[in-house]
C-alpha cells in the first residue's frame, strides 16, 4: 500500500506506541543526505511526528536481540530484512536516543512495532554522539 | 476497581483472550503470568509509564530542533567529541 501523495509505502503498527493508541499508521521520510535521521509521521495526524535514527552510526555497540514474538507480531519471514530505528528525543542542550524501546519495522510486511528489550536495562535517554 | 482473592494456580480473565494466573506468592513478593495476544502489550507499569513518557518527549519536535540536528550530522567533525 503507498499513499499517493507522499507516495510512501505505509506502514501499519502491529501495536501502538506506548502513549498513542490511535496512531497506526506511519510512513517514514528521510531528513538528511546519508540517511541517518528520518522522521516517523503519522498519517492520521500529519502533526505527529517522531525523529528517528539508524543505530549503528551512533551507538556501534547497540545490537538489540529480537525474540520470537516479534517476528510473529511483524509477520517476519526473514529477521534480516528487519530495520531498527532508535527514537531520538531532539533538546536544546542535548539530544537522546532511546535505546531501550528501538522501533522496529519489517521492510516486506510493512508493520513495525516499538520494542521493549525486557531485562536489558538499557537507557532510555542515552545522548547520542556520532561513532565515526 | 474490582478487587479479587485468588490462591497460587489460580487466573483471571480479561475480556476473552487475557489469562492473568498467580503463580505464586512468598511474603509481599507475587509472580504473575499473563497470557495476551500478540497485539496486547505487556509491561511493568513503571516501564510503561517511562516509555510514554519518553515517546510524549520526543513526539513532534520543533522544526528548529530538527534543524539543529540534520546541521549536526551533516558536519561530523563537529557532531563527534573531540579526541583525548
């Protein structure tokens, strides 16, 4: 499915983001060059929006493990065509990722949940610093 | 809020497909295990609180903010902490 306009494939939440249940469906829009900061908008409130990141240029170490019931909320057929995107908190005086609860999307089914990585006691406010 | 006695084997119900089950209880410490469909999320209710809180932060920054940030990763040197 694409919409028309933006002419973006949508993609669908399996489940909502903690903190908004009526968002659904997002599409994901590139912000910069090299593809490092994308924004996560809405389609049914084209106000919402969330920055979001690739984690690998800024946290290299950062490899969340995926359980199983992930795959099967995504309706995976293959993990390696799953993106991880860190939601990124944009402040004045310091800008955060939260590594904690990384959204993850399945490039082929188009659904995407926030995940919470249980028991990994990783932040939710790490400051984000470019690694290369 | 519906308030319920319930002994170690025994569950709950939540509507048709949330099994809420007590599976034991030693002093003030209860574990509790909860069968939900894949797209009913479960949580500790201090993480939940936290993660809302953190994705209302992040919701709909500025476009200034945005701003700074894509100026940010579009100059490395200047975006990484200098070398010691």
């Amino acid at each position: 499915m694409t919409d028309t306009e933006l002419d973006m494939p949508i993609i669908d939440m399996a489940v909502p983001m903690p903190g908004f249940p009526a968002h659904r469906q997002f599409v994901l829009v590139r912000l910069n060059d090299e593809g490092l900061l994308y924004a996560f908008t809405s389609i049914d409130d084209p106000e919402l929006r969330f920055l979001v990141a690739p984690p690998e240029p800024f946290f290299p170490d950062y490899a969340p493990e995926i359980e199983n019931e992930v795959f099967a909320a995504l309706n995976t057929q293959d993990p390696d065509r799953l993106l991880v995107m860190v939601v990124i908190t944009a402040g004045v005086n310091e800008t955060t990722a939260n590594l904690l609860a990384p959204i993850i999307v399945d490039r082929d089914s188009r659904r995407a949940m926030q995940v919470v990585l249980t028991g990994s006691n990783l932040p939710v406010r790490a400051v984000m610093r470019r690694a290369f | 809020m519906l308030v319920l006695t319930r002994k170690a084997g025994e569950s709950v119900m939540i509507g048709d497909d949330v099994v809420v089950t007590v599976l034991e209880a030693r002093g003030d410490v209860i574990r509790i295990g909860i069968q939900a469909p894949r797209d009913v999320q479960v949580h500790r209710e201090e993480v939940y609180q936290e993660l809302r809180n953190a994705n209302r932060e992040a919701a709909s920054p500025t476009d200034a903010a945005v701003r700074a940030l894509t100026e940010l990763l579009d100059r490395p040197a200047a975006a990484s902490p200098p070398d010691e």
